[in-house]
C-alpha cells in the first residue's frame, strides 16, 4: 500500500466516525484499503458490494432508472447510513458512503466513464460526481481513483484532514454538492430516516438510540389516561416510558406533516414521544430492542388475531416469536368494550408465546376512556 494511502486510511481510523459502505461498479481498491490498515473495526460496520443489477436493486429496494448517477449514490448512502444507525453500538456519529460508477471494461462502452460518491451524515448528504476522459487510462487506475474519491468523502464527513491527490486529468470533471437535511418529520414521512425523538422541551434528534419501555398509540387526542397508563408502566417496569407515535398506519394512510405536528405539540412541556414509520409491532420490535411495549387489551386482541397477518396463523406465531426473540415484551391494560371490562384474561393467546404477555391488574390501572370517545364528544371525526 502507498504510504500516503496509508497514513490518510489512519487518519480516518483515528477520528469519531463509524460507517457502513456500499460500492458498485468501481473502488474496490477503497475497501482493501480501509481493511489492509489496524483501526478498521472502529470506523467499519459494514461493506457491501451490490454488484449485480439485481443485488443494487434488493440493496436500495427499488429499480432505479439507471445504475450509473448521482441519485443512485446518494440512495445506496442513504441505505448505508440507516444500515449504520441499526449497527452502531453507541451514540457516536455514522456516515453512510455509497458509490457507483462505470468505468474501462472488456467491452465498448458508448457513454462516458464517470463514478458518483455520496457520504451521508445526519447532517447532509455531499455528493462527488466525477466524469474521465475516455480511454485514456487503464481499469486499474480508474478504480484507484474512485477509491481515493471514496476515502476523501469518508475523510471529510468525519472532518479529518484530506491531502490525498486524485492524480486527475485537467480534462476530467470533477464537481461536488452539498444538502442538508431539512425538517425532521418530512425526511421521516419520505423515508430517509428511521425515528425522531422530540423531547419535553421541543428538542429534536434524528435516529437516536431509544431505551426505555415503549407506548405506542396515535394520540389523537393525547389525554389523561394515556399519561396514567405511562406512570402505573414506569411503576411496574421501574424505567422510563417513552409515547411512540407511527406515521405510517397498516389500515389508514400515512399522517400529513401538519398532522404530525400538530400531535407532538400535545406533549410540550409533558413527555418525551418518538416518532417512528414502524406501523407493526413486528418492525418496532427491531427499532426497539429489549424494550416493553405498554399496550391496551384491543391491542393485544389485534396482535393474535391472524387475519392481521393474511388470515396465516403461522405467519402470526413466526410475527409474535420474532418480537420475543428481540428481547420484546408487553404489557396489557384492560379496558372498557361495549360496557365490559377486557383485560389479558380475555386475549386468546397461543401457548407458544404465552410469556410475551403480562397483564396490569385492574386495581393498578382503570381508565374508562378513549381518544376516540374524546374525538366524538368534541364533534371530531
């Protein structure tokens, strides 16, 4: 290895920044690098190579239009970035680095060689785009250069000093772009992120680690038994409960921003709520490891019922051992049902995952009330 390529990889060794990167198509040499150098367990979570049109296409979870451009890259960082956040095994900060390209081959090409390099951060999202002069250099070089590109957007997203040349041509084109993230709920509701907690005091973090037992519910309208429910759970579980709010819903459509907004403010100067796009308690599971999840007896009625889950009962064990293999647990609040009190008693729960269950007795907790009984006293829909 070059000795400067060397003392750059330390560089980036050295710093904060742990990263999950996904290539195709060019700068293999990158990841020999980045593992060829001791350090490499601190900033690598992951590698991947998506190499064949239909690995990029299971990568992204989609068909792009084209393999080759600045919207690909961007979309395998973006990827890589959320990959980072679920590996990362504490706060510290993550980039996602994704790049593709064509370069020289066995065979004619008739457009130009050109590779795009994206590194996103919490941040933003910086984006090299990179076009050759044809024929002008081997595969090899051009792969080291692509390399050398990735290194720098690894450098420079971490703020580690790059003085690395890309020995380019002064006929090749090499431009660079930056955007930052804008609202947390958009980039929520389009997907580029996983969670947002917003904490009592208004503040917002992007794809925070969560701990604490879990009150999922759409909140509409948030009222006292909600809060109730929250203080006899952190009683019982001796920890925090922390309100989960899904934007996305199996059975309606996805919450409008304004929407969204307009329920957090119901927890100013209150409680802390996340917001999630996890709409089964399978996926919530997974943003939530370990965690107790604080639920009503309707929800647990849902929860093994098997036409929730395609009329396959098997489908809704293989859901419900999922959750208990994540370290997931539940507990029920019984409640009223056309007059009668429910509780755990009167859930049909399969034997198999009977201990996933454990009941809040009726003397600990009783509210006689729902958001939607609030909803039509009020005259709302």
């Amino acid at each position: 290895m070059d000795p400067q390529i060397r003392e750059q990889v330390e560089r980036i060794h050295a710093g904060s920044l742990s990263s999950v990167v996904a290539i195709t198509g060019g700068g293999s040499a990158a990841l020999g690098w980045l593992l060829g150098v001791p350090g490499a367990s601190k900033t690598i979570l992951e590698m991947s190579v998506p190499y064949s049109l239909s690995s990029l296409v299971y990568f992204l979870g989609h068909t792009p239009k084209k393999i080759v451009g600045a919207d690909v890259a961007q979309a395998m960082s973006r990827v890589a970035y959320q990959r980072a956040i679920g590996l990362r095994t504490s706060s510290s900060p993550v980039v996602g680095i994704g790049a593709t390209s064509t370069i020289t081959t066995d065979r004619k090409k008739k457009g130009d060689h050109a590779c795009f390099v994206s590194a996103w951060t919490d941040e933003s999202v910086t984006t090299y785009a990179l076009t050759f002069v044809k024929g002008c250099r081997t595969r090899g070089a051009e792969d080291e250069i692509i390399s050398t590109l990735i290194l720098r957007a690894l450098s420079e997203a971490g703020g580690v000093a790059f003085d690395l040349s890309l020995n380019l041509d002064h006929c090749d084109e090499l431009q660079e772009s930056t955007k930052i993230h804008g609202d947390p709920v958009r980039r929520l509701n389009e997907g580029d992120i996983n969670m947002v907690t917003v904490s009592a005091n208004g503040l917002m973090d992007v794809d925070p680690q969560v701990g604490g037992a879990i009150l999922p519910g759409s909140f509409n309208p948030l009222h006292g038994g909600h809060d109730s429910l929250a203080r006899v759970a952190e009683a019982i579980l001796k920890e925090d409960v922390i309100f989960e709010l899904s934007v996305t819903n199996v059975d309606k459509p996805q919450l409008e921003d304004f929407e969204v907004w307009k329920r957090i403010a119901q927890f100013k100067g209150n409680r802390t709520i996340v917001l999630t796009r996890a709409s089964t308690f399978a996926q919530k599971a997974k943003l939530f490891p370990g965690c107790t999840f604080v639920i009503g007896w309707d929800t647990a009625v849902r929860l093994v019922d098997s036409r929730y889950y395609e009329c396959d009962y098997s489908k809704m064990l293989f859901d419900l051992i999922g959750i208990y293999s994540m370290g997931c647990r539940f507990l029920v609040a019984g409640r009223i049902d056309n007059g009668n009190y429910r509780s755990l008693r009167d859930v049909a729960v399969p034997d198999e995952v009977v201990d996933l269950f454990t009941p809040i007795p009726e003397g600990l907790f009783r509210e006689d009330v729902s958001s939607s009984e609030i909803r039509a006293s009020s005259g709302g829909f």
